[in-house]
C-alpha cells in the first residue's frame, strides 16, 4: 500500500499458513502498518534478520522463514528511495574515508558484508515492485490484489463524477455547484481520490471568477486542514481580496467565518505563510462598520491575539536570521490586522487581557522592524485610551522607558514619532506615576523640548519648502508634544520644576509666531496656551512664564475676540492666573477687557462663564480696576447669577465671591439693583429647594451657602444703614 502511494520503505513478509500479513516499515513514517484488518501499530520489536528478496531463488525458501526486502516506488513518483530529504542519514566508517549513506545502504552492505549473497549495490537499479510482491508466494499476492481491488471499489463514484466535471472545460458559474458540493461531502478516506480532488480544486484557484476561487478555497480547507495546498488556497483568498469591489462576494462566502476558523487552529510553526495571508485577508476586509461588525461577532480580536502572544516568543528563541525576517513578517501581518480593529478595542471595556503584555514585549524586540514597530504603537495608543488596560501600564517603568529610548532612534519617522508621543500623552493624562517616572527618567523633559525645539525649527524655517503633508505631520507631531508636556505641568511637585525649566521660552515663542504668520492650525494654539495655563498657575521664583508675563499676555490678548470659543476658553484660564499679578490686571482694564467680560458671563458654555467668573473676581479685588465694572458690572453678574440657577452651585459660589468684591465699592453698593441681588439669593438659600438625601445638597451646603448668606446678611444690613466695611477676597482665593 505505501509503496504504491511513493512511500520509501521496507517490506517484511511473514509467511506461513495461518498468517498471511504483511509488515510494512517505512523510513519517512514513525508507525507500522499492518495490513491485516488494517490495523496500525508502532515499530518496538527486536532486531530482525534481514534477507533480501532478490536473493530468494524459490517459494519454498520464501516460505521457509521471515523475508525481507526492499520496495522501490515506480520511476515516475515523486519520491526516490536514496533521498537524503526522504530517509534519515548516518555517518559510517568506510575505510579510509566517511561517507553519508541512508540505513537502506547501510543494510545492503551490511548483507553483502555477511551473508555473501548478491546484492545489488548502492545506486544500481533494485527489483521491479511487483517481482517483490509476487516472489512471496502466490497465494498471498491473490490476497494483496483481492484487498487493493477492494480498496479500489470503495472510491465515491459521485465524487469522481463531480471531479471529472471540475476537470471538465465549464464555465466557472456552472462549477459553482459542484464545488459547494465537495465542500459538503464527508471525508475522503481514498488517497487517490483525494489527490484526484485537490488537483481538481488548486487548478480553478487560477481562474479570474472571484466566487468560484474563494468556493474552491473552502473546499480545499475542508478536505485538508494544513499542508502547502492550504498555503495555495490561503495566498488565493488573500488575493480576491485585495479587490474592493469584491468584498460582498467575501461576506456572502461566509469567508469570515472560514478566516476566523482556520486561524484559531492553525500553527505558526507549520503553515507561517498561510497564516500571514489569512491576517491580509482580513487586514483588506474589515475596512467598513459591517465588516467590522462581522469579523467581532466571531471574535477576531481574540484569535488574532492568540495567534500573537504564540508567534511572539519565536522572535527570541530563534538565532537565525532568515527565521527571524520571517517571524517578524508574519507579526507585521498579524499586528495589521489587529489595527484596523483599534475602533473595537477603543469601545471595549475589556479587550484582551492577553494584548497588552504582548505589544509591551513585542516594543523591545521590533526596533529593526519599523513597520512591525508602527503597528505595534497604533494599537499600544488605542489600549492606553481604554481604562481597563490603562490600568496594567500605569506606572510600569518598562513601557515609559522604552518608548522614551524610541524617541532619539528615530529623528526623521516623524509618523512613528507622532504615535509614541501620543502613546506617552496618554499614559500621562490620568496618572500621577506615569508623569514622574517620565519627568525623571534620565534627561526626560530635556529629550522632548529638543524634539520640539528641532521640529518648530523646521516648521518655521522650511515652511515654504514643505509639502502640504509634510507641513501637517510636523504640525502633529508638535500638538502631541505639547500636549505631553501640558500632562507634565499638570503634576504638584513637577509644575514647578518645568516652570523654571530655560526650554519652556520655546513654548512661548510659539504664540507671537502662530499671530505674525497667520497660523490656521488651531490645535497647535490650543496645545500650546494649554501648556502655558498649567504652567503660569504656578507662581514660583525664577518661573519664566511669570517672568515674561506681559509678553505672555499681550499676545494672548487679541484670541479673547476669537471666533473659536476653545481658543477664548483657554486665553481666559491664562488670564485668570495672570491677572494675579496687579500690571497685568492695569493691562486688562487699559484694554476694556471687563466689557468683553460682561458678554462673556452670559455665555451658554458653563466653562467659558466659569473662566470669565475667575478673571471678574481677581479683577474686582483691585481697588484701581473695580471702579471699571461700576457701570454694568453688578448687573452682568447677576444676569449670570440667574441664568446658573440652581444647575451649577460651585459656579454661582464663584459669582457670589466676585459679588462680595464688587460691593465692596459703595457707589455701587447704593446702586438699586443689589435688591434684586438680594432676592435671588433668598431664593437660592431657600431650604425647601431639594431633600437632604439630593446628592445636589451636599455641594448646596458645602461650596454655595457658605459664600451666599454672608453676602446676604451684608446687603441685608446695608438696607438696614448699617455700613460696615469688609475686605474683600484676594485674587489668591480665586
């Protein structure tokens, strides 16, 4: 049997009456077949005595003891029986010289050394396979033919139908049906027919129908389920769709279903290509929300990731390099794929837990591989925005250093860049120990302000030289530094430090250049007033910032008439810290800054009211600047009073502080609208409002009535011509 599917092996007949078996030994197979009921059983026995059926001049010598003989396949197989790929090699000792020979050589000169019998020797022609067979005995060879007949007459005969018509010159849409039908039959348990079946499928892989290859793709993986035939079939569904137009023929042929199916099978190790055509496929076929939505329904993200945490420690166990090259290739495809996912992962409140660690070991073994390098950030960035993996970085050194090493390696990928600045940005925008651990890993901050440094440098000096793409990454590339650097300032014990830090003057150069060019890129404004607000709400020694603060201030000031109410929120959070100090206080006035602020304090964004709130109370702290809000002021804030109502109580405390300070100007204590002041906030403290048990109470009683009654009970005695000076807040309590 083995011998005529091409197998290189030794027969050994066993020959007496009872018995009418033979054993089959192969050199390229670990078992034993017995032909016997056609049992199978493994090779364990003692040491035979080996004869060669050449040498067998009778059928009574053949019967007389065990024979033992070669069979050569046909000359027109594959496979030869001296192949050094087919037969386990040994070194001997031949005299003088060693020579490489396989155990059949090995056993005809052992038997030509011994028995002195005439043996054919090594590279000469050995006896036609059936002068072995049938020199056994005849009686045995009626019993071989009369179980190859049987063998032969269990062939589906309405699979060799169908195969002939494949075989057939159709059209490809009347090869539809068949092809469906070998996918649904059960298996092939003939050899010859299976091959007969596969021949048929692989040859309409090459055909142009995109229906009938990706039909004859699943066929061929039901029949066989490794192998290079699933390769070929695998490297044909890849490329139907690398077509858009054929992604509906994809959906329709269920091929997800077959992708997600072989994938969460197959092993890297014995079908790496076919693996790597698989994630393509899907990598070219999850692009749309339906698609998308198909490929999760069968848990894609899962099985990619298994595969990834599988193939992922062959990068370290392998020294060769063409197995290296491979590896990091078939990872490239797998973390492909994986990104057009980072929408999923994004919206999952779990992803794998398995991912993370993956992608953090995958960082440090891929610097030589910037694609796989590329992937491997875009789907670290998409888990940092998730809180449930959030949570496994969080301070873990090993991520915050590696990727700051990233940094300086590679200057001019500026996309790479972006992606770990990105990365970095958001494992710092939540975690106090993530901040640290960057802000003091060795040369850290001073690492990201020459990155910024270099790259504002190009952007201003070679902006007419630049593309229109090229201007737009290097302009990304500076919002996510500025960005980490904001994230930075935003920590206690470091704002300070970066306030004295002599770089920060780069950030603040942006400013007059952004108005001078015309800048349009909002983003980069909004990043860098950003880093300029956390920065200047710290008031220490040798701070640049506060230094600087009347050019700071100067320039920020035309933004405060912005059309764009993100930029004027944050020129007003600047200015609510700068205005601290008492110039830039005289500055504000000097501009009728307070008019811009009366609009402002109407304003339907609850942030921009509660801004403008805080410059409004530093303001009317100053003696010099509250005389500025006696015309309108009062009433501007109690419009804002009443429209916060009962919404926002921290934001009408805040009103109520600035109220405080601007009643302490009496002209405007005597003006008649303090007694509409007065009855909103009797309204306001009215304790039949809400029940104790609102969550709204605690911060009515904690944050607003605190504030309020005071301010009550003053203009109550104020009424009452009972005068009484108070101080008012300082702009440090704002």
């Amino acid at each position: 049997k083995m011998a005529t599917e091409g197998l290189d092996c030794w027969v050994e007949g066993c020959l007496d009456g009872a018995d009418r078996g033979m054993r089959v030994i192969s050199t390229s197979n670990p078992y034993t077949r017995v032909e016997r009921d056609r049992e199978f059983s493994r090779v364990d026995g003692s040491p035979c005595v080996f004869r060669p059926l050449s040498s067998i001049q009778s059928q009574a010598e053949a019967l007389a003891s065990p024979v033992f003989g070669f069979i050569s396949p046909a000359a027109s197989k594959k496979r030869a029986l001296h192949d050094p790929g087919n037969s386990r090699e040994q070194k001997v000792d031949c005299g003088d010289s060693r020579q490489t020979r396989s155990p059949a050589i090995l056993l005809g000169d052992s038997l030509r050394a011994t028995s002195g019998l005439a043996i054919p020797a090594a590279g000469s022609s050995l006896p036609p396979r059936p002068m072995l067979l049938r020199s056994v005995s005849s009686e045995n060879y009626d019993h071989v033919r009369h179980r190859r007949s049987n063998s032969l007459d269990h062939q589906d005969t309405e699979l060799a139908h169908i195969v002939v018509q494949l075989q057939s010159h159709h059209t490809p849409a009347t090869l539809y049906g068949p092809v469906d039908a070998i996918a649904g039959h059960t298996p092939i348990a003939n050899a010859r027919q299976k091959s007969a079946t596969l021949s048929a499928l692989q040859a309409l892989l090459a055909l142009p129908d995109p229906r009938l290859v990706l039909k004859a793709a699943r066929a061929i993986m039901t029949i066989v389920p490794t192998g290079s035939v699933v390769t070929d079939a695998m490297s044909a569904l890849c490329a139907v769709s690398q077509t858009e137009s054929n992604d509906t023929v994809f959906l329709e042929e269920r091929m997800p279903e077959l992708l997600t199916s072989f994938l969460r099978m197959a092993d890297s190790a014995l079908v790496p290509e076919a693996i790597s055509c698989g994630c393509a496929a899907i990598r070219n076929t999850s692009t749309t929300e339906a698609q998308l939505a198909a490929y999760t329904a069968l848990d894609t993200v899962g099985i990619l990731t298994a595969q990834l945490t599988g193939i992922t420690p062959q990068l370290s166990s392998s020294s060769a390099l063409p197995r290296i090259l491979e590896t990091r290739e078939l990872l490239t495809q797998v973390t492909a794929a994986l990104c057009n996912f980072t929408v999923i992962l994004e919206s999952q409140a779990s992803p794998p837990a398995a991912l993370a660690p993956a992608l953090c070991e995958l960082l440090s073994s891929c610097r030589e591989a910037p694609a796989l390098l590329i992937n491997v950030l875009r789907l670290l960035s998409s888990l940092t925005m998730v809180d449930s993996s959030s949570v496994i970085f969080s301070g873990d050194r090993r991520v915050i250093m590696q990727l700051l090493e990233l940094l300086p390696l590679f200057p001019s990928n500026q996309k790479l860049l972006v992606l770990i600045l990105y990365t970095l940005g958001n494992l710092t925008a939540t975690d106090d120990a993530s901040r640290s651990l960057l802000f003091s890993a060795s040369n850290g901050a001073a690492i990201l302000f020459s990155l910024l440094r270099d790259n504002l440098t190009r952007l201003v000096e070679s902006a007419q030289a630049l593309s229109v793409d090229e201007a737009a990454v290097s302009c990304d590339l500076i919002v996510k530094l500025l960005r980490l650097l904001a994230h930075l300032c935003i920590q206690p014990d470091l704002g300070p430090r970066m306030a004295i830090f002599s770089h920060i003057d780069i950030v603040l150069s942006i400013i007059p250049w952004f108005l001078r060019e015309a800048r349009t890129e909002t983003e980069l404004l909004l990043n860098a007033v950003s880093v300029i607000n956390n920065i200047s709400f710290y008031t220490v020694p040798d701070s640049h910032v506060v230094a600087r603060r009347m050019d700071v201030a100067d320039s920020l000031w035309p933004f405060l008439l912005s059309e764009n109410m993100e930029v004027v929120l944050e020129c007003l959070r600047v200015f609510g810290n700068l205005s601290r100090q008492a110039d830039v206080r005289e500055m504000l006035i000097h501009k009728r800054a307070h008019e811009l602020l009366f609009v402002l304090l109407q304003h339907a964004n609850a942030d921009v009211v509660w801004a403008a709130c805080g410059v409004v109370m530093n303001l009317t702290a100053d003696t010099q600047c509250r005389i500025a809000f006696r015309d309108g002021g009062l009433t501007a804030l109690l419009d804002a009073l009443e429209a916060v109502g009962l919404q926002d109580w921290e934001l009408a405390a805040l009103m109520c502080k600035a109220l405080w300070n601007l009643l302490d100007d009496a002209i405007i204590l005597d003006d008649p609208v303090c007694e509409h002041v007065e009855d909103t906030l009797r309204d306001m403290l009215d304790d039949d409002l809400f029940d104790e048990q609102d969550p709204a109470h605690r911060v009515w009683s904690a944050a607003f009535c605190p504030v309020a009654r005071p301010l009550l009970a003053r203009l109550a005695r104020h009424r009452a011509c009972d005068l009484q000076s108070l101080s008012p807040l300082r702009p440090s309590e704002a």
